[in-house]
C-alpha cells in the first residue's frame, strides 16, 4: 500500500518535474554545466529511484555495471535516465523484464534500456521523440503520460552533443540508445 502510493507520487513530481524542465529549456545555456561524469552511479541512483515501481510490477532489471565516462551533465542525465526507465516501467507487463547496458564506440560512449514489454509499432518509431506525441493516446491517459518525456530528453541530448535513438531489434519491446561524447 505505502509502496503504492510511493510510486503514484513519485510520477507525478516526475510530471511536475518535466514540465518545469521543459520551461527551463528555453535558455540553452541555463543549468547545463558539462564535465567528465562516470556513467555508473548516476545509472544506479536512477535505478533505485524507481526500485518502487520495479517491485510493484514485479519486473526484473538487469544492470551491468560500466567503468565508463561521457561529458555531461549528471543532473540532466539522471533526468534523461529517468525518462527512459519510465517508459520501460510503464510499457513492459508485469513480470517483464528491462535491461541497462552500457559501452563505447569510437569517441562517444552509449546507453542502452531494452525490455520486453509491448514495442512501438513502425508506423509510430519516426514520431516518438517528437513534443506530445504519444503512440495510443488512451493508454498514455491510463499511465499518465504526457508525450513529453523523450522530446525533452531529445533536446537534453542534443545540448550535449549527443543522439537519443531507437534500436531496431528482433522480438517484442523496445531499447533506446543514448549516446554521449566522451570528451
């Protein structure tokens, strides 16, 4: 019960939250402060952060852990965190299974979170980064989704220097891929 109603307010200071980001965000300059991040706590802190919600779910997160670095900024990435494990949390059925992994290619470092809830049909993966878009409307309703969350965190990326994108794959859910420069 206490649990419960932990993690309906934990979603809604993550709705007031993105809304007043998403205000903030009109200055590029304003709160982005880039240095030298070591990737592993931030994505720890942003694990434990929604622990809540994975246990009410019954989900299962598998982490494996990182040694690397990006330039960035940790609040904004916990924030861009944040806005992935969200949609994994709310998308995969209880009982699913989400997936946090991390590497480097060249000269940027990525992220991945990959579950295996319900997708995103072809003919919706070119929009979900766009402002309000949502992919069914009525289900976004029922979990409180704004069609905010990933435009906001596109435009995060994008202030880094960095992508936001999908990853095309076999079976059923969705990963996300960040990647981030590494100097």
């Amino acid at each position: 019960e206490n649990r419960a109603m932990l993690a309906e307010l934990f979603q809604m200071e993550q709705y007031v939250t993105m809304a007043l980001s998403y205000a903030r965000l009109g200055n590029p300059t304003k709160d982005l402060v880039l240095t030298r991040v070591p990737l592993d706590p931030v994505i720890r802190q942003a694990i434990r952060d929604f622990a809540p919600l994975l246990i009410r779910k019954k989900l299962r997160l598998q982490y494996e852990p990182t040694a690397e670095s990006a330039l960035t900024d940790s609040k904004w990435l916990l924030f861009i965190l944040h806005q992935l494990l969200s949609n994994a949390v709310k998308y995969t059925p209880d009982g699913g299974h989400i997936r946090v992994t991390a590497g480097t290619v060249g000269e940027r470092v990525w992220m991945e979170v990959a579950d295996d809830g319900i997708g995103i049909p072809k003919a919706d993966r070119s929009r979900i980064f766009e402002r309000f878009y949502r992919v069914d409307k009525a289900r976004s309703r029922e979990s409180g989704g704004t069609g905010l969350g990933l435009s906001i965190a596109t435009e995060i990326v994008q202030r880094h220097n960095g992508t936001l994108s999908l990853v095309d794959r076999e079976g059923p859910g969705t990963t996300v891929r960040l990647e981030l420069p590494i100097r």
